[in-house]
C-alpha cells in the first residue's frame, strides 16, 4: 500500500523543516500551504535530494472545509495516511485576533475532522502549537473550557470572545489561548483515535529564530526577556522542531500518545522555577 504523508505550512519555517524530514518516510508527501507557490518551491528544492517520496504541493486552506475535502479526497485516492505534520498557523504578528483564532484552532480541528475518517493502524498527527499557554498559565473555568472544546458551533470566534473577555482581541493574548485550545484537542483528538491505531500529539515550540521573532525583539523588551531567559541561551531552530515532529510521527515513537512536547531550550523551566 502507498503509504502518505502531509506536511501543513510546508511554503516555509517550521513546515518546510517538516517536509524536508518526512521526504524520506513515505511513499507521497503532499506540501500543503495556503501559498502553493511557496510549497512549489519547497517541493522542487527537495526534489533535489533523491528522497524516496513523490512530493506534491497542494494550495489548502485550513479554513476552507471545500480545500480540505480536497486534500482528504487526494489522499485517499494515492494511498494509505501515515503522517501529519501540521504547521501552517498564524503568529501574532501575523494577523489580528480573529484570524488567529480561526486558523490555529479552528483551522487545525477542520482538518482533523477532515483527516479523520483516513486515519488507521499506524496513522500518527502532530500539531504544532507553543510553549505560550504554558508560560502564561492558561487555566481556564469549567465555563470556559467548555466553549473551548467546541471550535465547531456556530458563531465559535465570538462565543470565544465573549467567554474570555475583551482582552482576547489583542493578538498577543489571541495566540496562547488558540494554541491552548490546539494543545487540549490533540489530547482529545488521542483518545478518539486510540480505538483505531492512530495517535496524536502536539508540540509546543518556544522562541524560534523567525522573521517575526528578531521583529518582535526589535520592538519589545519583553521579548528579548524571553529569549535571555531561554537556559541554551538562544532560539531555536526550524530544523530542531521538525526533529521532534518527526520522531513523533516515527515508528519509534509508537506508544506516545495524547501528551504535549514542549521544545524550548528550556525555557518553560526557568520561567517556572523563578
């Protein structure tokens, strides 16, 4: 059977990392990103390398239920889903609450749900999401939580407002919250796939050295703060993430399940023990 394999975002940073390391794990990669170009482009750099997969980039976006039939569809039709590597997220600096919300959370759970009915013996999802819940101690109420496990209703990104406050609307509050709730589906998401074979984890990155990080320690003390705090004393690397993704997504990794795995450098510690 041909075995498939997705990488999410695949047009750059952490998503391209991620393709670049399952290139070699199946039988058809497809590199999905809302820029097709981009995953083009990706696709045609690891071509290069003689890995063992057929790459295909594909334009989804995680937010349209019609592109990720699509892509359901195309997997389905090539082979057997073995691996989903889900990078394709909107930072802080990237967009407003809204979106941030509507892609992250929402976004991830429709392509889940889409992915779903493929998912067998040996199918393992990951789901990047961050180390930003963790440090600002995201515990939400019963009440909350409760809105927060339903990203499906009518109305979600309002009720979500609504339940945490307007405080949410600031795209820096907007990103831990939404990853949260990306960190409590993949635990949920475990438990129902469990039955099948399947697992699921998420990986929760700390400060990567992107564009958007340099950006944000350019204008924020707060931001240097956390990467001066980080123990290796340094961000971390696209490359060192899809390093986890991928063993996660591995054979090796076979009995994890549910759980969150937090890669940053440390970070997550030293603002704990402080």
């Amino acid at each position: 059977m041909t075995t498939v394999g997705i990488a999410t975002g695949a047009g750059g940073g952490v998503g391209a990392a991620c393709a670049r390391r399952l290139a070699d794990r199946v039988d058809v990669l497809l590199l999905a990103d809302r820029n097709e170009a981009a995953a083009a482009e990706i696709a045609k750099d690891l071509s290069g390398y003689g890995e063992r997969a057929v790459l295909e980039p594909v334009g989804v976006d995680v937010t349209d239920p019609e592109d990720l039939a699509r892509l359901a569809r195309r997997v389905g039709e090539t082979g057997a889903l073995r691996a989903v590597a889900h990078a394709e997220s909107v930072a802080p600096e990237e967009g407003d609450w809204r979106r941030i919300v509507e892609v992250d959370l929402v976004g991830t759970v429709l392509l889940a749900e889409a992915l779903r009915p493929l998912a067998g013996a040996g199918t393992a999802f990951v789901y990047c999401a961050s180390v930003s819940p963790l440090i600002a101690h995201i515990e939400p109420d019963p009440t909350v939580a409760a809105v927060l496990d339903e990203p499906m209703d009518e109305g979600f990104v309002d009720r979500i407002r609504d339940a945490i406050g307007p405080a949410v609307e600031d795209p820096a509050w907007a990103y831990p919250w939404a990853t949260y709730g990306v960190q409590r589906f993949a635990r949920a998401e475990a438990v129902r796939l469990g039955p099948v074979g399947a697992r699921v984890c998420s990986v929760s990155p700390g400060a990567i050295d992107t564009p958007q990080t340099r950006m944000e320690a350019e204008r924020h003390e707060s931001v240097r703060q956390l990467i001066r705090s980080t123990p290796l004393g340094r961000t971390g690397r696209y490359e060192e993430v899809a390093a986890v993704v991928a063993f996660l997504l591995s054979d090796e990794a076979g009995f994890v399940s549910g759980v969150d795995l937090v890669v940053d450098g440390g970070l997550l510690a030293a603002v704990d023990g402080t």
